[in-house]
C-alpha cells in the first residue's frame, strides 16, 4: 500500500544545472509534507564514483534523502507514484516503497514536469510510462 500524498502545488525551478521538481501538500510550513527530486544536468568523474550522478530524492526531511534508489515512476489518472527499492534509504527510514501524489486539478507546469521525469527515467534506467 503507497504513502499517499495530496499534491496542492508542483514547483519547477532549473538553478545551476540542476533541475528541482518539488511536490507539496498544502498547510502552513510544519504540517507540510513534500516530495523533491534533483536532477543534475552535468556530473563529474567524482560524481559518478560517488553514486551522485543519479536523481536526489528528499521525502518531508533531509533524513530522508538519497541518490538513485528509484525502481518506478507510473503516471495514470492524475497519480503519479513512485516506487523504491527496499533496500533504499526512504524505504529504511520510512517503512514504505511507494509514494502516490494525488495531483489536483491538471496543473500548469506538468508537461514540464513529467518531460522532467522522463529524463531523469531514461538516464537511470527507472520504469516508467510518461
């Protein structure tokens, strides 16, 4: 069964060669929970030796931030879920593999969002139907 997520705002931001894509439930600051993915667009030799050259995850909290990680990414009915491998430091710490982000409404920016994730997808090899 997913952790589900009531998504009232997707943020798009590209700062430095890296793309953000955050999701977020609505709330004040304490009760808001959120789902972000990094994506580099350039990486280096040190960053390939040290497993950042794939997509960042942060889930609510740094604790629960990893590199790579992510098995799936399925979009169907304004549901995007995101699975993780079990051995996956967001699976470890919070007992789940599977994020589902209700979407609501069809937000502005989710064709830029989803050619985001697609990229990310294509380049670390993540199942996927976008």
């Amino acid at each position: 069964m997913p952790y589900t997520l009531n998504i009232s705002d997707i943020y798009y931001e590209e700062v430095d060669n890296v793309t953000y894509v955050t999701f977020a439930t609505c709330g004040d600051d304490q009760d808001r929970e959120y789902l972000t993915l990094q994506n580099p667009n350039l990486f280096d030799d040190q960053d390939i030796s040290l497993g950042m050259n794939y997509a960042h995850v942060e889930f609510c909290d740094q604790n629960n931030s990893q590199y790579g990680g992510i098995q799936k990414i399925l979009l169907e009915d304004n549901i995007l879920t995101i699975s993780f491998e079990k051995a996956s430091v967001i699976a470890k710490q919070t007992g789940f593999c599977e994020i589902a982000l209700h979407l609501s409404g069809t937000p502005t920016n989710l064709s830029r969002v989803v050619h985001e994730l697609k990229k990310i997808s294509t380049r670390d090899g993540i199942i996927n139907n976008l």
